[in-house]
C-alpha cells in the first residue's frame, strides 16, 4: 500500500457515522468566533461582557437549530420548497416597508420585547437554495441538454435579488448571485450562458456602482484608501493598520489597539482585522484554512449524494458551500483591501444573531445530507428522468 494511499485511509470518514472533519471545522470557527468576539468588543459598552454573552445566547440558539434541521427529513424541505421561498420573498418586501434602516439600509426586522433585529436577507439564503435545489433536481436533464432552460432559475433568482437592491443590500446581492450561478454550474448547465450571463452581472454592477454616488466613493476610497483615510477610506486604513501591527505572531490575545474605538465595527464586519491583529499572519492563515476545510467538506458531501442519487441533497450542500465561501472570502477580501468596503459579516465567527442561527442551520443541513447519503440505500433513478417528475409551481 502507497503512502498516499495510507494517509487517505487515516483522514476518510467512509466507515463513521458522520462527517468528522466538517464538524471539527465548524466547532473550531464557532468557538474562535466566540473569543474572538469578546476580546473584540471590550470597552465598547460599559458592561464589557454584554456581546460576549449575546453571542453565546446565539451560538446556543445556533447549535439547538442545528440539530433542528440535522432531526428533518431532506424530503419535506423539498416538498415545501416554492412556499419557503415566497415565504423569504414576502419577508424581504416587508423589510422596505417597516424594516429598521441602519447606515441608510433597511436590512432589519425589529423584534418585540428583548428579542434581537432580525435581518431577512439572511434567512433568504435558505429559501433561495430549497428551491434551487428542488428545482435542479427535478430538471437536470433539461438544464444540461436544453441551455436556454437555465432562465427559469435566473427569473426567479431576479426577485429577491431586486429586493436587495431596493433595500439596498449589494452585498447580499452577490451572495445570491454566486450561490445560483454556482449551483448552476454543478448541475451540468450550458458554461458559455452562464459566463455571459455573469458578464452581463458584472456590466450591470458597473452601473449600479456609478449611479449611486456613496457607491462610487467606496469603489474610489478602496482604490487609494489613504488618499482620504479620514473620511471615504477611514476603514479600509483602519484595517491595514490593524494587519500591520499583527505581523506574524499578532499582538497577543487581547491586546489588539485598533478595536479600541478606532476600528468600526471591529466585532462584526472587520473582526478578521482584529483576529489579524491579535494572533498574527497565523492566526489568519489558520482562519483561512479551516473556512477552506469547511467548504471543501460541503462540496464532497455534495459529490457523494449526487453520486448516490440524492439529487436534492447534492444541490443543497453545493449551494450552502457557495454562500459560505462567498461570505467569507468578500468579508476577508474587504478587510484586506482586496474589495470595496462591503458590511457582510464572517459566517460563524462575526457578532450577529441572524447570521449564526442561519449558519447553523447550514451545517445541520449538511449533515442531514451526509446522513442519509451514508445509511440510506443508494436511489437507482438517473437525473435523465427528472424530466417526467411533477414541475415546481
């Protein structure tokens, strides 16, 4: 036996019951996330300890939804599929109407009582994969024979992103965008339409940066941050700082200067900038690394159902590893400076209580997936017959 051979045997997860690696991966960006939220957010309210223990009243939320979706069959998600997803563009149309605006953005729905904000366009990210999920799997012959049939999905897809627009939440746009356009591309569907469809995306976003004045200021200030680091470029040249003075070994746990009220937003959107300051080029890279491993899982995961017949399932964990790399890499991009200043959060380690309950649900959907392609027997219908199944309404 090689010894490439021995190592694939040592790190397989074949004979366990569940996805090891996906879940180490998980555990250890929640619970970084987690201390890294607190040393974040010292000294920004009077009780230091506040978004310490509102992030951990999220992360127990998170588990609890994660083992939620983990105890649901695939099949009922599947079956209700079109209704999540109205029920997610009907949530997204309220959000303009009696959403709470935060930085001339309506992104949240507030909550009665102590509850939290709750922001929609996150839970759309679950609604928006159910149904592209059911639909390629019922249609996946038709998607790689038929190329003009791929409009379907990207009509549907131009509602919630329209409403992202009007919020406006061009983040969130993107996040759409990638997570179709890619789960397209995994079904098999025509690449030249797809490349020209993204190419008309891109003109289209060309546009919408030019139109809107503040839009362009970011696209400018990200170009030469420092030529007006007080104002357009104040946190982009926060957080080259903050990488700056991290170095390789970082400044130690807790002893980061920029979030000291220098640092917008240093516990949610730039926290990567404080996790670069602290623990260093390592502890980013380490970052990096286990977001690279958690991704590389849902798309294996994917692989193995699609390779079972579990078509759903397939899209399902190809959709959630596109979001999920998405997010991350636009979040770590921005605070680098390799992309305008976008508010995205860092799936599972940024402070906020939507996207980790969204998260959550995620990896419980990926782990269902796993779970039923590993104890369920493999299904003998190829996607060739999907085209006599019942159609989405």
């Amino acid at each position: 036996m090689s010894r490439v051979q021995r190592i694939r045997d040592t790190l397989t997860t074949r004979h366990l019951p569940s996805d090891v690696w996906l879940i180490a991966a998980a555990v250890a960006l929640a619970g970084l996330g987690w201390v890294m939220v607190s040393s974040a957010s010292v000294g920004l309210l009077e009780n230091s300890y506040h978004y310490s223990r509102q992030h951990g009243i999220f992360l127990l939320l998170a588990i609890l939804a994660c083992f939620f979706m983990l105890c649901v069959p695939l099949e009922a998600w599947r079956q209700n599929a079109a209704l999540i997803l109205l029920v997610s563009i009907i949530m997204l149309v309220m959000v303009l109407v009696i959403g709470q605006e935060v930085n001339g953005s309506k992104r949240w729905i507030s909550l009665p009582g102590p509850l939290p904000s709750l922001q929609v366009s996150e839970l759309g990210k679950i609604g928006l994969i159910f149904y592209m999920a059911a639909f390629m799997s019922r249609f996946t012959y038709d998607l790689r024979q038929r190329a003009l049939s791929m409009w379907r999905p990207l009509a549907v897809l131009a509602i919630p992103a329209g409403l992202l627009f009007l919020a406006p939440d061009f983040g969130g746009m993107v996040v759409y965008t990638v997570c179709v356009i890619g789960m397209l591309m995994m079904s098999g569907a025509s690449l030249t339409l797809l490349f020209g469809s993204g190419g008309v995306l891109a003109v289209g976003a060309v546009m919408m940066v030019v139109m809107e004045p503040y839009r362009l200021a970011r696209w400018t200030s990200f170009l030469d941050p420092w030529a007006d680091q007080f104002a357009t470029g104040y946190q982009l040249t926060q957080a080259l700082i903050a990488f700056g003075r991290g170095h390789v070994t970082g400044t130690g746990l807790g002893n980061s200067v920029q979030k000291l009220h220098y640092l917008p937003e240093a516990h949610t959107d730039f926290i990567f900038a404080v996790i670069a300051e602290e623990l260093g080029m390592i502890g980013a890279i380490l970052v990096v690394l286990l977001f690279t491993l958690l991704i590389t899982r849902a798309m294996l995961i994917g692989r193995r159902a699609e390779l079972a017949g579990h078509l759903f399932g397939a899209y399902v964990s190809y959709g959630i590893g596109f979001v999920i790399a998405a997010q991350a890499f636009i979040n770590m991009a921005v605070s680098s400076g390799l992309l305008p200043t976008k508010g995205l959060t860092l799936p599972l380690i940024s402070y906020g209580g939507s996207s980790l309950l969204v998260t959550g649900m995620m990896i419980g959907l990926l782990l269902r997936v796993d779970a039923e392609t590993r104890h369920r027997p493999r299904r003998v219908s190829t996607p060739y017959k999907s085209r006599h199944e019942p159609r989405l309404p």
